[in-house]
C-alpha cells in the first residue's frame, strides 16, 4: 500500500477520534523536499512536475489545490496527501516560492484572518496545521509566569516559617523595615546597574509619586499588619487565612453583569467564609487568641489591596521595577515607627547569628525574588488569577513548619484549606464552561 494511502487512513481515523486544537501563530516548518522548484510551477505532485521538465506548469495529476497553512508544500506530495486526509483544502496560497526560500504568504480571499486568543496573531486555517501547531506549545509565556508563581509561593513558604521565629526574637516593624528596605536597595541595584531584570528605566515624577503612595505605602501597611499577625498565630494559620486573598480580590473587580456569576461569587465567598470559621473555632472554643485568626484574614485583604495598587503601576514599568521601587519605600515608611516600636519596647534587637541568617533568607530567596515573580505576574494576568496561586502558600508553609520546627498540622486545617481552596476554585473558574467544553483546557 502507498505510504500516502496509509497516512490518509491514519489521520482519518485521528480526525475522527481526537478533537482538534486550538490553532496557534507558529507556521509548519517542512523538509526541504516538500519546497517547490521554480516560481512557474502550480500545484501538483512533485513528481509530475520532474516529468513536465524545468519551467513547465506542472499541473500535477488531479491538480489539486495547494493547502493554506503548509506554505511550498505540493497538495501532491505525500505530506500534502496526509493533509487533505485530515481535511486541510483551502484557497491558492499563491505562486511558489523558489527552491530553498522563504514560505509563500496567503493570498487575501476576503476572509477574515484566522487569530489565536492566546497571542492574537494571524494564523492558517488548515486542517492538520491546526493539529501540528497545538505540538509546537505557544503557552510558554504563561507556563513561564505559572512556573514562576510556583517558585516563589514555595520560597515564601519557607520565608514565613522563618519569619515567625525572627518576629518572636526581633520587634516586628524593625524585622520588617529593615528587611524590606535592604531587599529593594539589592534588587534596584541589579536593575541599575546590570541588564539581567531588563533594561534601566527611571520613573517620572508622577511615577514616583505612585510608587511611593500606592504600591509603597500599601506594602508598608501590609508589612506591618503581617508582621504583627505572626506574633500571634502559626504560620501555617497565616498562610491560610492568606489564602482567601482571591475571593476578596474577586469582590474587589466589581460586581458581576449576568446573575450566573453573581451568585457563583456570593457561593465563593460563603465557602471561603466557613473555611476560615472552621479554622478558628478551636481557638474560639479554648478561649485563645482567636482575633489573631480575623488579623490574618485583614491581612489577605491588605494583601489584595496593595496588589491592586501595583498593578496600577505595573503597565509603566516591569514588575522587578516595581518591587525595587515599592520594598525599599516601604523600609523607608516603615523605618521611624520601627525606632519607636524598639524605643517603646526598651530592647535593641539580638545579634543572634541564627536570627541573622534567617533574615537574610527572608531579604533574599524570601523576599526578592518571590516579589519580583509575583509583581512580573501581575503585570501579564488579572489580579484575580495571580492570587489564585496563593491557594499553595498554605500547604507550603505547613512543609516548611513540619520539616523544620516540628509544628503539628493542626486538626482542622485540612478540612479548612479544602473550603477556602473550594471557593477559591469556583470564584475563579467557571466550570459549567468547562464542563461543556470536555477535557480541551481554557486558554
């Protein structure tokens, strides 16, 4: 049997079995031999045109068209068989290229171009281009910000284990400020002076106005409010209560326009509601300090708010920018009230070397580079998707708790994670949609 004939059959029956995907902007790069050889050439069979000899039309055996989205493929040749097998007939692309140059642009038949949602670029139409392309990924920008996102959530996981041990040694507003205040000062000076976070860009005055009122003074109070909660809660309780950060960044966008919605956000929030009550009922039953439990969730709201403030300063610069500038302007704000909190206290905070290592962990792995990921992210996805990352911190955070310190998972926070993730989840996923589609993911 003909190799063509049995390629017919086999992409046949994938076309009948497995749906197709979504088209992406990448052309199908093909061997040399699938290239036509001269400019006069039509569409047919290579093999017919060797026959018709050089500068001949070469019609080709049935003539068949030439296939959009195989640019100088021969609908002829065997690659142009397995495409029409798979139901890839299109218009003319046009005259061939010559043989070893570029790929022939579509001719204009008055139809709209076919886009990708994932980059908006033009892309073919052709059945099997549409197959092929999906195995040549255009989601790596995205893959990259997830990858990136998973990265820092694990780093800030470790941050905030070692956070609660320096908050119990050091005054927190003093841990915070001078830990923030370094941080920006490294990560400005790698954007100063080196082109690894991209190229330098100094802000205007009304940017550095925003910086330093809304993404600076937003990250201060949310410094000083996690900081103090830490003194009184585990870390793996802060970490959960961070985690209901999506449902209030949901509610933050606005109300929803269709009802659907409406009440898809209003069932997020009542899960996420319930988790944190179950989270801080035995310390509500034992008579502990379970307002620590209601501080931590202010503080996801403080969370959600600073990164609203970001985001509105992100489009002007990067996001390593905007955590250079917004960390070392909350040290700065922070700064005096640390020398108060630490005159009022009566301490000067230890030199303990094992204090200072932890610290500068949280400078560093804990608070650099997780920043500028989230910031970067920030900057590419809706607030309300970067947070749903935030779903990680706690099971996170308890791993470093278990590993390092020994601290137990408490009996609730299991069933607790699972309604604040279950809310998150559905705040941020319609999965009727979903559903409806099978398993051909969203973009």
């Amino acid at each position: 049997m003909p190799p063509a004939r049995v390629g017919r059959i086999g992409f046949t029956i994938l076309r009948r079995s497995v749906p197709v995907p979504v088209a992406h902007s990448f052309p199908i790069p093909l061997p040399h031999e699938h290239r036509n050889r001269t400019d006069s050439r039509s569409a047919g069979s290579h093999r017919a045109a060797r026959r018709s000899g050089p500068g001949s039309t070469g019609q080709g055996v049935r003539g068949a068209p030439r296939l959009r989205g195989f640019p100088g493929a021969c609908s002829g040749c065997r690659l142009g068989g397995l495409a029409r097998a798979w139901g890839g007939r299109d218009p003319d692309l046009g005259p061939h290229p010559p043989s070893g140059g570029p790929p022939a642009h579509p001719v204009d038949d008055g139809r709209p171009p076919f886009r990708s949602r994932i980059s908006g670029n033009p892309v073919s139409r052709g059945g099997l281009s549409r197959f092929a392309a999906g195995l040549v990924s255009q989601r790596r920008p995205d893959a990259a910000v997830g990858g990136g996102l998973v990265l820092g959530i694990l780093l800030w996981g470790g941050n905030n284990v070692a956070l609660k041990q320096i908050v119990t040694v050091w005054p927190p507003l003093f841990a915070g400020s001078t830990r923030f205040l370094v941080a920006g000062l490294l990560l400005l000076a790698l954007l100063r002076w080196s082109r690894w976070l991209g190229p330098w860009k100094a802000p205007d005055d009304a940017l550095a106005h925003a910086l330093w009122w809304r993404a600076g003074f937003s990250l201060a109070v949310y410094i000083a409010a996690c900081n103090w909660t830490l003194r009184f809660i585990p870390a793996s309780h802060f970490a959960l209560a961070m985690a209901t950060a999506p449902v209030w960044a949901l509610l933050a966008e606005g109300p929803a326009a269709q009802p659907a919605e409406r009440r898809r956000r209003w069932i997020a929030t009542i899960l996420a509601f319930a988790g944190v009550g179950v989270l801080i009922a035995p310390a509500f039953r034992a008579g502990e300090r379970w307002w620590g439990e209601l501080l931590g969730i202010g503080t996801a709201v403080l969370w959600t708010w600073h990164n609203r403030q970001c985001k509105s300063v992100t489009p002007r610069l990067s996001g390593a920018a905007v955590t250079a500038h917004a960390m070392w302007r909350a040290g700065c704000l922070l700064l005096p009230l640390a020398l108060v909190e630490a005159w009022v206290a009566g301490k000067i905070p230890a030199a303990d070397p094992r204090v200072i290592g932890m610290h500068a962990y949280c400078i560093t792995l804990g608070g650099v580079i997780p920043f500028a990921l989230w910031n970067d992210a920030l900057g590419r996805w809706p607030v309300s998707r970067v947070a749903l990352f935030g779903n990680l911190i706690p099971a996170s955070t308890m791993g470093w708790a278990w590993a390092t310190s020994g601290e137990p998972v408490s009996p609730t926070f299991g069933l607790s994670m699972a309604l604040i993730v279950a809310g998150v989840v559905l705040g941020q996923t319609d999965l009727a949609r979903h559903f409806r589609r099978g398993w051909i993911p969203e973009e």
